[in-house]
C-alpha cells in the first residue's frame, strides 16, 4: 500500500490544496474560520461537560458551614434540635402522720370550797334607855314609859322579841326581822323588865340574847 503523499509546504492538512496563485489572505481566513470551529467546538463540548459535573454534584449534598454557597455543593440548613419533654415531677410519698399523743389525764381538781353557813347567834343586843323613871300617878306628866330594843343577828331564818323570857320563839310579843329594833311599853308596876330576841334556822335551832331595863323611879 502506497503511503499518501505529504502536502506541500505551507499547505493545512484536511484542506483541499490550494491552487496556484491564491491570495495569502484567502489562506489566512481559511486558517481563522477552522480555528473558531475548533473553540466553538471545545466551548459547548465544556459546557456540556460542566453541567453533568454540576448535576452529580447537586445529587450529593455537601454540608457546609455559613450562608454561602458554591457550584457543585448543597447548603444544608441547620435544623432546630427537638426540645426534650419535661419529665414528669416525681410525687413524694404521703407524710406519715407523728403518733397522736395520749390525752392528758384529767387534773384532779380539789371540790369547790364549800361555804360554811354562819354560825346562828344574836350578835348584839341593846336597850334604850336601860333604866326608866316612871312618874308618880299625881304627876301630871305622861305616865306611860317605853323602851327601845335594838339588835343583829347571823344564821338565822325567823326572829322573835320577847318580854320576861329567855326563849322569845317560846313565848313571843310579836315577830321581828333579822337585824333590826322595835319600841315596847315599860310597865311602871315593875322594877325591872327582860327584853328577849330569839333567831331560829332552818333547821329549828335556836339562840337567845336578853337585856334588862331597870325602873328607877315610882314603882305601883
């Protein structure tokens, strides 16, 4: 097999040969219009290139830090971590109630004092005056003389007065009050006279007290 023929100096090779007596600058455009092809074609077979690297790229992401991003990686956004439930306040065990203390004794409290009832008696007894003077029948003054009985008393329920006795409640002139005085008529036909007041109490019991008034002056 017979090799090709070389192309002649200053001929481009896949060009048809130039003819003879063709302008340098027939050449010299040839030359520009197959150089432009040649990057024409290298621009869209880079282009093509370049998008299939960018699709692979997007297809996995790459995690990057910050707001910026460039050709070939994926952002990821930060997402927000889960917030943990509260966990449930432990309830605490009822308190256990302090042993009930046992109740206190009642104090023995002593029985009210008991008043003691006064004692029954005839505390005092008085007379007034305690001596009279009764007039002669031929004088013209008044012959009628009168004494006055006075007296106290304690314990007792009733009282009595009484003339010539010593148990007035035995032998009454009238009933009398407790702590008092009563005005009674001296007879002029005795020397003397006994004024009696008898206390009695509930029960019966019985004191006495006496006093005594004198005449001193016309006795008949």
């Amino acid at each position: 097999m017979t090799p090709p023929a070389a192309a002649p100096t200053g001929q481009i090779p896949g060009l048809p040969p130039e003819r003879p007596g063709t302008p340098k600058w027939r050449i010299a455009l040839r030359v520009c219009l197959v150089v432009a092809l040649v990057v024409l074609l290298g621009g869209i077979g880079w282009r093509g290139f370049s998008r299939g690297d960018f699709t692979a790229a997007a297809a996995t992401p790459t995690a990057t830090t910050g707001h910026g991003s460039e050709l070939g990686t994926a952002t990821t956004v930060p997402t927000t971590p889960p917030v943990p439930s509260p966990s449930p306040t432990p309830t605490p065990p009822p308190a256990v109630p302090a042993p009930a203390e046992p109740p206190a004794e009642p104090a023995h409290s002593s029985p009210p004092a008991t008043t003691s009832a006064p004692k029954l008696a005839v505390t005092s007894i008085d007379a007034s005056p305690t001596s009279v003077m009764c007039p002669t029948p031929s004088a013209t003054s008044d012959s009628n003389t009168y004494v006055t009985i006075s007296w106290s008393s304690t314990g007792g329920q009733t009282a009595y007065i009484g003339v010539n006795t010593s148990d007035a409640a035995a032998a009454p002139y009238t009933t009398v009050s407790l702590n008092d005085s009563y005005t009674l008529y001296f007879p002029c036909s005795e020397r003397r006279q006994t004024y009696t007041v008898t206390v009695v109490d509930a029960k019966g019991n019985r004191q006495s007290q006496s006093v005594e008034v004198s005449n001193g002056g016309y006795v008949g």
